[in-house]
C-alpha cells in the first residue's frame, strides 16, 4: 500500500469523511510543505498527550497539569446543579452552551446505540447513575435528553430513560426530551441557536 493510500485509509475512519473525501483530504496534505506537516504533526502529538477525560461530565479537555481531572465547565462554582443535559458528543454539548439556553451541568455519552441494539453496554450508565445521585445531593430537579432527531438518537434517549429511571424516581428527577423544534433527521451539532433555544424551551417530560 502507497503512503498516500494509507493516510487516505486512515482519513476514512473519521465520522463524517467518506473514501473520496479522505482522499481529496490525501492529496492536499501530500501538496503541502514541511512547515505545515511539522505543525499538523506537532499538533495531533499535543491532542494526543494533553486530552483528558472529565471525572465529572466525561468531556475530553485539554491540560498539561496532571493534578486537573475536571474541565472548566464542571470546576465552574455559577452553573445550575438543579439541571443535567446528558448528550452523545462534546460537539453537541458546544452547540448547546453556544447557544445560552442553559447553564445547567453536563454529561458525556461519547456513543449511541445503533437502531438494531438494545444493549447499553457501550454507554457509561453506571457513571451516568453514579452523577444523577452526586448531583441529587445538590438539588438536580430535572435530566433532558439531549440527542439528533434521528432513529439512532431516539432510540438511544429510550434505551437511557429505562436505564436510568429508577434512580429518578427514587430522588423525584423529571426526565425530558427535547422539543421538536428540530426536523426529522436533524443533528444537534447542525442547530442554529433559534432551533436550539426553541426545543429546549418547548421540551416534553417522559
């Protein structure tokens, strides 16, 4: 296999870049010119040392001080234990804190379920479990389910709402959905913020 076939190859497995794409992508790093490639390099060695995973919400963050184990948002003292958006991505955690609809507190999936899978072995539920009940201690009044409007995001708010339905009974913990603010097939990440401030504001209780 040629060099430029297994960067092609490579490329391909990120979400979102098909065969042809990842070889377009190929080509013009292959044109580029050492300062580039010193600098793509040296930045894909920093992601890779200074990522972190948050004790708290899961998120990946960036640090070089090994005793930080939270990101800001979490280590922040001004945001609203009383609320919990559990979502698949950090990406769709940014589009929603971009927006400002709200200041609640967070949690990472990092996966989804495929639609011909129930199994939730793939989702941190226990971690999920484990924060719904620190957080309980400081008054979570409410969790929303925050996924794209798609099969693969409504399953995996189904499948999460059985898992974690005992431990919200038991501390009185509302579950929602978002509203349909979105249309069928619509990613979080791809809302704009009036979309976003619309389906938060008009969620539905489960």
């Amino acid at each position: 296999m040629s060099p430029l076939s297994k960067l092609s190859e490579i490329l391909s497995t990120l979400p979102g870049i098909g065969p042809r794409h990842a070889e377009r992508l190929a080509y013009f790093i292959s044109a580029k010119n050492g300062a580039f490639i010193n600098n793509f390099k040296k930045a894909l060695e920093e992601v890779h040392a200074q990522g972190k995973r948050c004790t708290a919400c899961r998120a990946v963050f960036y640090s070089t001080n090994p005793d930080i184990k939270s990101c800001l948002l979490c280590k922040s003292k001004n945001r609203e234990n009383g609320l919990l958006i559990v979502t698949d991505t950090e990406i769709n955690r940014n589009s929603i804190e971009k927006s400002g609809v709200t200041n609640g507190r967070y949690f990472i999936l990092g996966n989804t379920i495929p639609m011909t899978d129930a199994d939730a072995s793939r989702l941190p539920i226990s971690e999920l479990i484990n924060r719904i009940k620190e957080l309980s201690k400081s008054g979570l009044q409410e969790i929303i389910l925050a996924f794209s409007y798609t099969p693969e995001g409504e399953h995996t708010g189904e499948v999460l709402k059985k898992k974690i339905a005992n431990v919200c009974k038991e501390n009185k913990i509302k579950i929602s959905n978002l509203g349909r603010g979105f249309s069928a097939g619509m990613e979080v990440e791809y809302s704009d913020t009036d979309t976003l401030k619309h389906a938060f504001k008009n969620r539905f209780h489960l």
